[in-house]
C-alpha cells in the first residue's frame, strides 16, 4: 500500500490525515524532522507518495528536512506539502524557496488535505 508521511508533533494532526485517507493510503506518522528522515532514508521501495511537513518540531525542524530533500534531490520522487499553524510571511517565504507543492494552514479540514494530497500524486478521485 502506498504511504503518506506526516512529520508533525500534534498528534491531532496526523489523526486527521490518516482518518482522510484511512482507504486509499497507510499513514506513517514521525514526530520530529530526525524521525522523518529517518524513515525516508528507509523508504527502500518507493512507498511514499506524499509528505505533509510541520517546520516547527522538536529536535529537528522542518527546514532541516527540506534541506535533506534538496541535498538529496528527494523533491521529484516526493512531493512535499507544508502544513504549519506557523503565519510568519519570513517562514513561509523560506519554504517557498525550496519546490514544495504548497503550503496548507492549521486548522485545515479533511477536503482541504485531500486536495492538496490529490494535486501531489495526480488523483482526482480522493
């Protein structure tokens, strides 16, 4: 089954995207930057279709991981979404600096993730 990665310390976060895709998409959840690459590093078989990223966790932060992603040029085998109750225009002009999908602001509902999730891997029938 195909994977979306949600790197998020709010556990309310990642209940809402696994519920939105409890059909079509196994959710792996990491709490922090270092978990998720982590994961990515292990992600061996292309699993992962999606990445909804928070750039403020603990231990290492969102930007971190999208420097892994550039040193590493992860961005075209996987999209990343931003997700970030974080409005500071600095913030979300930095992340705009890297090719990220775009940018989904907490609170968001369900049709809003699965939107932004179905622009990144092409289905329109979410």
């Amino acid at each position: 089954m195909k994977k979306i990665l949600v790197a998020d310390d709010s556990k309310i976060i990642s209940n809402i995207v696994d519920r939105a895709f409890k059909d079509q998409f196994e959710t792996i959840t990491a709490v922090n930057g270092e978990e998720a690459i982590n994961i990515i590093k292990n992600n061996v078989d292309d699993s992962i279709v999606a990445l909804l990223l928070d750039l403020n966790m603990p231990v290492v932060d969102g930007f971190a991981v999208l420097d892994y992603f550039k040193q590493n040029n992860l961005f075209k085998r996987i999209p990343v979404i931003i997700i970030t109750g974080d409005v500071q225009k600095e913030r979300i002009d930095r992340a705009f600096t890297y090719p990220i999908v775009d940018v989904l602001a907490k609170p968001f509902t369900f049709d809003h993730v699965r939107e932004e999730v179905a622009k990144v891997i092409g289905m329109n029938n979410i």
